[in-house]
C-alpha cells in the first residue's frame, strides 16, 4: 500500500509542477519516485549495496542540472543520464552486459509495474478502512482552510499575494488535459521504478561466450604492430615537445592554431578506435595459462598507455585551438570527451592490472554520468561567453557576436558586461526569446534563467531592430527584425 501512496503522489507532484518547465521540481519528482522504490526494494528484503547508493545519488544530482542551467542539450543530456543511471540502480549489475541492459531496462517494467500496481490494489482488504477515511478527511479539511484563508490574505496584501502566486502551483483549466498527462507520466514511473526494485532483471547472469581463443603469434602481431606506430607518434611528439612548437611552425609555415586543427580529429577518432580494438583484442586474447595472459597485460596495458599519451597530445592541441579562436559549444564538448576518453584508458589499464575488473563496468558508466552533471552545473554557455569575451578585452581578438548571440540564459550575466552596442546586439535575441514566454513559478525555472531576468529587468535591452548589430558590423542579425 505504501507504494501505491508514493505512486499517488510522485503522480500528484508531477502533474502539479512540470507543466511549466524544468527546475528544481525535476528533483522532486525523482526524489518521490525514488522513496517509493526505496521502500518496495526493502519491503521485499533485497540488500542495498553501496554502489547503488553512489548511483542513487549522481541520478539524483543529473537531477539537478535544470535547476541551475538553462542550456537545453546540457539539460536534456543531464536528465536522460539520470534516467540510465536510475535504471541501473534499481536493476544492479557489474558486468559490462548487466550495466549495459539494467542502464535502459526501466522501459520493461511500465506496463507490468501498472498492472501491478492495479492488482495490487484490487486485492488489498484494507483492514484500516476507517483510518483511510480519516486521513482523507483530514486533507480535505487542510486543503479547504489554505484555499479561503489563503485567499483572504492575498486580498489584504499584494505582498503576500505575490509570494502565494509564486509558491503554490496553479492549474488554469484549459491545462487539465496536460496535467493528467503529466499524472499518468508520474505514476508509470514510479509504478515501474517500484516494479524494477521488486523484481529487478538479472542481466549479469546472461551467458557471453568468450571469443575463439587465438594463437599467441595471431593475436599479439598486430597488436604490436599498433604498439610500434603509438610508440613512433609519442617519440615524435616528445621531439616536437623538446624542440618546441616554434621550429614546427617554421619548417611548416603552419600557425599553431592550423597545426592544432590539422590532427586534432584524426587523434580523437585514433582514442575511440583504440577502445574497440581493446575490447576485440580482450575477446580474442589467449588465456590457456599464465603466460598467455601476462602477455595480454603487458600488450593490452602498453596500448592503453601510448593511447594516454595520444589523448594528451589531442588536449594540447585544442588548448593551442582555443587560445587562437576560443571556446565554442563543440570545441568545449570534444575536449570534454577527450578527457573522459582519458579518463576511461586509465581506468581500463588499472582494470589490466588488477586481478578483479567487476568494478570497471560501474565505474565507466559513474565517471560518464558525472562528466554530464558536471558539464551541466558548470554552465558551459557562461564559461564560453566569459572566455570569448576576456579575448575581446585582453587581446583585442575578434568578439564572435554572431555565436555568441545563440548561447543560452547561462550566458546572460557576462554578455551583460559588454559596452553599449555590443551588449545590445549580444542579447537580444535572449531578451526577446524571455520576453515571449511570462516567468515560470520558482520551481519550473533554473537559476540561470532567474538571473538573467533580473538582469534584463534592471537593465532592460532596447529594441532597434538591429541597428545596433549592424553598427558592430553584424549586419545579417537585422533581418531578423525586418
């Protein structure tokens, strides 16, 4: 019965509070999904294990990021990792199969977990009937007494009439529809989180036959081949690094940011082609005795070693692109998976090292849900804008208002900063886009967005129909107002 309660009510919070947008009451919605699994997983004895609760807590924090950042692919990004991570918490799992499938395995459980639910309470007696009708009662008395009370003081004081507006959600009736939506949304969730906690899918025990084991002289051979050509690139970057970028550019009369740009890609596909042919050269290795598998330690741990190296070289080659063009959404992105692509190889050679791997499958899938809430929580939009705009004043390089003029709210406090026309020119696009749409209640808007209204409310941008983007030298920018 207490399940059903939590399913009421994450079902209630939901249709209450996420028809406006996106805030902090993404958090309370999980936050009631969760108790409600919480209490079917130890209504049916199973033991919590500390990795469920570290994956418990990062969804919880990806469940934070649209409450501080208004940058919508970090947020969509932020809460589909919170709903993979959700799923493998409620489902466990330390191979890489069983983290891989109990990572989206929440699916299967909406419909069963609903017609669990419906048995659940078709058959239940309800001994304490009376009590029920009482708790009832006592609600509906509650919610009476706020609503005309409520009212009266709102009447006597604007002041409170604002703060009641603000806080307490409001429902107009042509949302009803979206609101019962918003319920059924809520329910299913919380029904199949509880579904998944009761009767979790145990992908761990599926049967992976390991690959055809190949001869020493097969499977080694390439793999020294690749370990030769890592090793010819890092002695060369070593020389380059000694002999300093100067000389390069130079014999080249390539500027650092072309040399930058000219290997960048090509080392971060060479990082993510590298992880595939680990795992192959891992499925195909020799193990008959201790020989065969020291030499796929040495091998496989050398490769993942060159490869560090590799993801360096491609992080201080962006860092040379960036000094000379600065930061952009993409640019920010690809070195953030290079250093999680980093991060991975290193976790994958202490895994070679290591006699038990079972925490290496969890741990690549939390390091990549932290790398999303930090991406998230830093507002990389403010980041970008405070770099590019730095450029501008330090070393009178080139401000991109064209780009910058497509950032999100994040954005707002630096690009407040610039002078007169460039100011104007860099937000409006914002300011209109805030302009359009009344401010949501607390709970619907992120920090980031709350503060960019304070800033566009205390210095307002004046509409000009682009003339200011067109003083600066924008001149597309004002067909937009035409």
């Amino acid at each position: 019965m207490r399940v059903l309660v939590a399913a009421a009510v994450s079902g209630l919070v939901s249709a209450l509070v996420l028809g406006d947008g996106l805030g902090i009451n993404l958090l309370l919605c999980a936050v009631a999904g969760a108790v409600g699994a919480g209490m079917t997983a130890l209504g049916t004895g199973r033991r919590i294990k500390p990795w469920h609760l570290v994956f418990a807590v990062a969804a919880l924090l990806l469940c934070v990021v649209p409450a501080v950042s208004g940058a919508d692919g970090a947020v969509m990004l932020a809460v589909l990792a919170a709903f993979c991570l959700g799923s493998l918490t409620l489902h466990g799992g330390a191979r890489w199969v069983g983290v891989a499938m109990g990572s989206i395995g929440l699916w299967a459980h909406f419909m069963p977990g609903l017609a669990w639910g419906l048995r659940t309470l078709k058959e239940r007696r309800f001994p304490a009937r009376a009590r029920v009708g009482q708790v009832a009662k006592a609600v509906g008395v509650s919610l009476l007494l706020l609503v005309v009370f409520g009212t009266l003081f709102a009447g006597a004081d604007s002041t409170v009439a604002d703060l009641l507006a603000h806080l307490v959600p409001s429902v107009e009736p042509g949302e009803t529809p979206l609101r019962f939506v918003f319920f059924v949304g809520g329910v299913l969730l919380a029904l199949g989180a509880a579904h998944a906690a009761a009767a979790p899918r145990r992908w761990d025990r599926t049967e992976i036959r390991a690959g055809k084991e190949r001869g020493r002289l097969e499977w080694a051979m390439p793999l020294a081949v690749m370990n030769l050509l890592f090793g010819t690139f890092v002695a060369v970057q070593l020389v380059v690094l000694i002999g300093g970028y100067g000389s390069i550019m130079r014999r080249t009369g390539m500027t650092p940011a072309a040399y930058a740009r000219q290997g960048f890609w090509q080392l971060l596909w060479i990082a993510v082609l590298t992880l595939v042919v680990v795992a192959l050269a891992k499925y195909w290795a020799p193990r008959s005795n201790a020989g065969d598998r020291r030499l796929v330690k040495v091998m496989l741990g050398l490769l993942c070693t060159l490869t560090l190296v590799v993801v360096g070289t491609a992080l201080v080659r962006m860092g040379l692109y960036m000094d000379a063009f600065g930061l952009t959404r993409l640019r920010v992105n690809v070195a953030a998976v290079e250093i999680w692509l980093g991060l991975v190889f290193l976790m994958v050679l202490c895994g070679s090292v290591l006699s038990s791997r079972r925490w290496l499958p969890r741990a690549v899938v939390l390091s990549a849900a932290l790398a999303v809430a930090l991406f998230g929580l830093l507002r990389t939009d403010g980041l970008i804008a405070e770099q590019n705009v730095d450029r501008y004043r330090t070393s009178a390089a080139r401000l991109d208002l064209a780009y910058l003029r497509g950032l999100s709210v994040d954005a707002v406090p630096v690009l407040d900063q610039l002078p007169d026309d460039l100011r104007t020119c860099a937000l409006q696009p914002i300011a209109a886009e805030l302009a359009d749409e009344p401010a949501p209640s607390w709970y619907a808007m992120s920090r980031a967005e709350a503060r960019a209204r304070e800033i566009l409310a205390a210095h307002p941008v004046v509409w000009d129909r682009g003339q200011a983007c067109r003083r600066v030298g924008l001149v597309e920018a004002g067909s937009e107002y035409r």
